[in-house]
C-alpha cells in the first residue's frame, strides 16, 4: 500500500527527532502529523515502530520492545602484546 511508506517515512522522522533532541513543540507537531496520517493508534502501527526501529538500527540501539542488552560484567582481558610487554 502506498501509505505504508508514509507511515515508515514518519517513523523515521519521528525517530530521528527524538535523537536529535527536538524540543516540545517540535515533537508536537510531528506527533501531530503522525495522528493526523496514520490514526490515533500510531505509536502501535507496525509500520511506523519499522521507521523508527530503522533509525535505532543505524545508531547501534535496540529495536523498541527488545529487552535491553545488560552490559558485560566479565573483566576486560589486555591483549597478548600488552601482557607481554606490560603497559
């Protein structure tokens, strides 16, 4: 369907604003325009959430809804040079 890539057009947008740090009345009026194209239930629509989890992809960030990754807590083991060589 043609709106489908709107919708992924705007998840994007949507996204990416987020992460460039809009201020409130910027992301007001793309909410707005989101709510306006794609319904009220735009933060569920599977389009949408596949933008904005294309952007989380380019920044190295989990998709939304997947559990967050815990950080390594194993020690961090120096390189062979560096063990040879100290430092």
């Amino acid at each position: 369907m043609p709106g489908d890539k709107n919708f992924v057009l705007l998840g994007i947008k949507y996204e990416a604003a987020i992460l460039g740090g809009v201020d409130e009345a910027g992301m007001a009026k793309i909410e707005e325009q989101i709510r306006a194209e794609a319904g009220e239930d735009w933060s569920e629509s599977p389009m949408v959430v596949r933008g904005r989890n294309a952007v989380r992809a380019e920044h190295a960030l989990p998709p939304l809804g997947a559990p967050q990754k815990r950080p390594d807590r194993s020690p961090v083991r120096r390189s062979l040079w560096r063990r040879m060589f100290g430092g």
